[in-house]
C-alpha cells in the first residue's frame, strides 16, 4: 500500500470551508479513482493547518492522478484558500492497523 501526504496552512477562518468542499466535491470523486484504499483529513483549527492522507494499493495508483491531473483540478477548488503553497510527499504504507472485526479477538 502508499500513501500521498498533503500538508496546508489555510487562510485564517478557512478551515471548516476546505473541510466542507473536501467532504461534499472532492470526497465522491477520490472515492472513484482506481486503487483507492483510505483518506484521512488531520486538522489543527487553532493554526488553520491540515495534513491530508490518502491511501493508495499501488506507487502507480497513487502517481496516476497526478499524472492524469486530477489531483491539481481538485485542488484547484481549494487553492484560494490556502495560506501558502501545500507540500507533497508520498510514502510507502509499511504497517496499518485496523481494530478488530465484530466478534474478533484482537492478536
């Protein structure tokens, strides 16, 4: 599994606004993409920050929407909104943990 980090330092008071164009446009669209396997947004409201994941199967799945550019015409629905420029970084997923299953005893 990879990921793709996003790292952003929005406009003072912007926050809940990225949140709700990232859960109402750009959520459904990510969802649909090939490979896709997880999101995580991480806010800090009190510094206007947010560090998005997003979770990938393969290197290739997570570099075609950069390819394609989907990603840039997704940010581009946020990028007023950021404070500075948002850093990228992508990353191998070594180890995920997941609760257990209903039912399940955990290891």
């Amino acid at each position: 599994m990879h990921a793709r980090v996003l790292m952003a330092r929005l406009r003072p008071g912007a926050l809940d606004e990225a949140l709700e164009i990232v859960r109402e446009d750009m959520a459904p669209a990510i969802r649909e993409q090939p490979g896709f396997r997880g999101f995580l947004v991480l806010t800090d409201h009190e510094a206007d920050r947010a560090i998005t994941i997003s979770l990938w199967e393969t290197a290739a799945d997570r570099d075609a929407g950069e390819a394609s550019g989907y990603a840039r015409a997704q940010l581009a629905r946020i990028g007023p909104l950021f404070a500075a420029p948002p850093v990228f970084e992508s990353y191998a997923v070594d180890l995920r943990l997941d609760p257990p299953a209903p039912g399940e005893r955990p290891a």
